[in-house]
C-alpha cells in the first residue's frame, strides 16, 4: 500500500510539472526581451541626453545635432539606422529650452512573446536642455 501512495505521489509530481512546464518556459523566455528592452531603453536615455546637451550649445542645428546622437552609441541599438530610431528637435520655451525626443521600434526576438505583443515594443524617451547660446533654436 505505502509503495502505491509513493508511485501515486510521484505521477502525481510529474502531471504538476508538465502542467506548469509551459508557464515556467514563457516566463524565461519573457526575460530574455525584457533584458534587451532595459538595455536598449538605457542606450535611447543616454542618447537623448547626449542631443539635448549638445543642442544645449549648437540649438540652431538640428542636423548636427540629430548626427551627434546618431554617432554616439555603438551599442545593442544601432542609432545609424533612420529605420527604427526617430528623433525630433523641439523647442518647447521660446528658445530657452531644446527637448530631443527618441523613439525605438525594439524587435522581438522571442516566438511566443513576438506573438502576443506584434513583434515590437516601442520605446521612446526625451531629455530637455537649456539652451546655453544667444542663437535661437530650431526644431527638426
């Protein structure tokens, strides 16, 4: 009898675990995109920041500025690439202010998370700089 309960315990452990197996592979696979999402976002940050402080001292152009973030990252999110990563030069206080805004169209690499979620996940940041010139900015 005691032989039949262990037997019965152990399917019993096995049915658990083949139940649970698909919630549990979701799940890791789920922090591989969320990894590359936390990365990417803090690559787009740092980017913004790098604009907004440059057009802190050039805010009459937003192309130099625009080539500035696109040539200060090497990293996972390749800001080259006009393609997924769009950037606007704004001018939100009468030429006190220059905001650069970023936005990522960060792809999936996961089957089942690419899924539910249409293939990507947009991420967008911004940064504000205070322009430090008498020249007046210019948005893009």
């Amino acid at each position: 009898m005691i032989g039949r309960l262990r037997a019965s315990a152990r399917g019993l452990a096995e049915v658990e675990f083949v139940a649970i197996l698909p919630l549990l592979l979701l799940l890791a696979v789920g922090v591989v995109d969320l990894g590359r999402g936390l990365i990417a976002y803090s690559e787009l940050e740092q980017a913004a920041q790098e604009g907004a402080i440059y057009g802190s001292f050039a805010p009459s152009d937003p192309a130099l500025i625009e080539t500035r973030i696109r040539t200060s990252s090497d990293g996972m999110v390749d800001m080259s690439d006009a393609g997924p990563v769009t950037i606007a030069v704004e001018c939100p206080d009468a030429d006190a202010k220059i905001r650069v805004r970023l936005t990522y169209a960060l792809q999936l690499v996961t089957p089942i998370v690419s899924d539910m979620f249409g293939g990507t996940i947009q991420l967008a940041t911004q940064s504000v700089g205070t322009n430090f010139t008498d020249l007046p900015c210019t948005a893009s």
